[in-house]
C-alpha cells in the first residue's frame, strides 16, 4: 500500500473541501437550484433561452420530469446508458435531465460525427436507447447503422403528445431507482491516436467539481451564458452545467452554424453577423464575465487564461 501524501497544495483564500454530500447527483444539483429560485420568487427566471426554445428552471424541470416517466414507461432502467444524438442543444438538455432522473446514464453523440464513429461508441457504451429529433436522421448518412447494436430509437417529438401526459411533478423515489455505479455520463475522446475511448464520469466527483466552479468562475444568477459547443465535447459540460449550479440563464448556439472566424470579431453587438444571433442574446455582457465574441466563450476560459 502506497504511504499518504505529505504535503497537499491548495489556493490560499480559497474555500476548502467537499462540496457535495453522500450520494447527491447533477439532476439533485439541478433541482435544488430549482427550488431556490421559486423559494426567493424568481419563478420567471429563464433556464434556458435560445431562438427555438424558451424555458424557465421550473418549465425545463417539468418537462424532464415528463420525459423521464415516458422513458421509463419504455423500458429505461436505472444503470442504463441512454445515447443522445441532437442538433439543437436546447433540446438536449431535456434529454440529459430526464436521463440521469431515472439514475440512467447519457451518452452524447453530435451528428457531425461519422456514421461509424457514432455506431462504435454505441456499442462500445452498450447503449440501450438512441434519443433524438425526427428530423435528424435527414441529417445523417446512414443513420439506422448507429443503432446497429439493437440499440432503440426515442424521437421525442414525435412522441411530444404521449409525453406531454405524463405526470410533470417531481418524480419518486421509487420512480427515480438506484444503481450502485453512480455513473453520469461517458464522453468518448476525438480518436486521433486510434478508436475513441470512453471516459465513465460519476456523479460524486462531477458535482463536487460544478459546485468548486461555480465559486471560482463567479457566475450569478444574473448571468447569461452562451453555450456554444457540442454536448459530446467535454468542455460542453462545463458550458451547462456551471450556470445551472449558479441559476444563470444558458444561451445555446443557433442550429447548423458556426459562431467562429471573421464574422464574430467585433464587440460591437449591432456590427455582429446575423449568425451571432445568439451572442446578442448575452448581451451587455458583464465586461469581466464575457470578453468580446470570437475571443473567450465562457467564464471557464477567461479563468484559465488569467
């Protein structure tokens, strides 16, 4: 056995230890900020806000709640691992957030990816649901070889009717289940050096990290933050994730474009090109909080360039 450390190095002035308890989860991390912004009457208050979608804390929850009771109705179970394949991120957080209710785990895919890409890490995840957008399949070549695996395809608006009457309170904890992993979620790395390798994240060490973040980025619930990176790149969850921890309102990327290069060079938020839509959603931007588009997406960033 090897000897304890010696030393341990810390920042000084910066508050120490823990901060989960026993068990907690994103999805609990999600619903206590929930449940502080309806206690101190900012029920309005927007989760997300995109061109497509508009949802505050309290409607995004219900509607995960909706979706983790239909899923669950179609056989998801806890210790699952759930793949999610959309190209509008508004749409994904609900898929996320009624994923990990029912103690499932997500997979996330981005239909830029290769066919095969997106089939391996089915498999290689064992992934036993697909959820997506009827849509998307226009979108991908060869889109039923993803689910080559026997995994089984969830288009959630084509289902929006069924899911719509399913109970939106929060869900038992009966309704919820267990399982002894505690998994999240497993991103899957570029595979530049080979086949893309999955990285199993559990929910104790991914909360306490949103919660140390979410005091060393500084957001507020104040704040809007623009979420522009794909859900199966992992700086994404940093993106979502942080903001939710501190009740600020996300901002996801417009569909099919792409808010990099000369376009987006100016702080200016009236000399912005039409496809930094929503970069003008953020703005004014907190001066210290969000650096002119183009140069520093998130509070994440400007901290590790500081």
């Amino acid at each position: 056995m090897e000897e304890p450390a010696a030393f341990v190095l810390f920042a000084e002035g910066e508050a120490q230890g823990h901060r989960t308890y026993d068990a907690e989860r994103l999805d609990h991390v999600f619903e206590e900020k929930c449940d502080w912004i309806t206690q101190y009457g900012r029920v309005g208050h927007l989760a997300v806000d995109s061109e497509d979608l508009r949802l505050t804390y309290d409607q995004l929850d219900r509607k995960a709640n909706q979706l983790a009771r239909y899923l669950r109705l179609r056989g998801v179970k806890p210790g699952d691992r759930v793949a999610l394949l959309f190209d509008r991120n508004a749409y994904s957080y609900i898929g996320m957030l009624a994923v990990l209710k029912i103690s499932a785990a997500y997979v996330p895919l981005d239909v830029a990816f290769p066919p095969d890409r997106m089939a391996y890490i089915c498999e290689d995840a064992n992934a036993t649901f697909l959820l997506s957008m009827s849509h998307v399949p226009a979108k991908v070549e060869d889109f039923d070889s993803i689910t080559a695996n026997g995994a089984e395809t969830i288009f959630i608006d084509s289902a929006a009717a069924l899911i719509d009457d399913y109970d939106s309170r929060r869900l038992l904890v009966a309704e919820r289940g267990f399982h002894k992993d505690q998994l999240a979620y497993i991103i899957y790395t570029s595979g530049s050096t080979g086949r893309p390798k999955g990285v199993a994240i559990d929910h104790p060490s991914i909360c306490n990290f949103v919660r140390v973040a979410a005091e060393v980025y500084g957001i507020r619930p104040h704040h809007r933050m623009y979420q522009g990176l794909t859900i199966a790149f992992d700086f994404s969850f940093e993106e979502i994730w942080v903001p939710w921890a501190s009740g600020a309102t996300l901002v996801p990327k417009p569909p099919g474009r792409s808010l990099l290069g000369a376009a987006c060079t100016s702080s200016s938020p009236n000399a912005v090109s039409p496809r930094c839509a929503a970069y003008r959603r953020c703005w004014p931007p907190s001066r210290t909080t969000y650096p002119r588009c183009g140069s520093c997406w998130s509070p994440a960033r400007r901290v590790r360039r500081t």
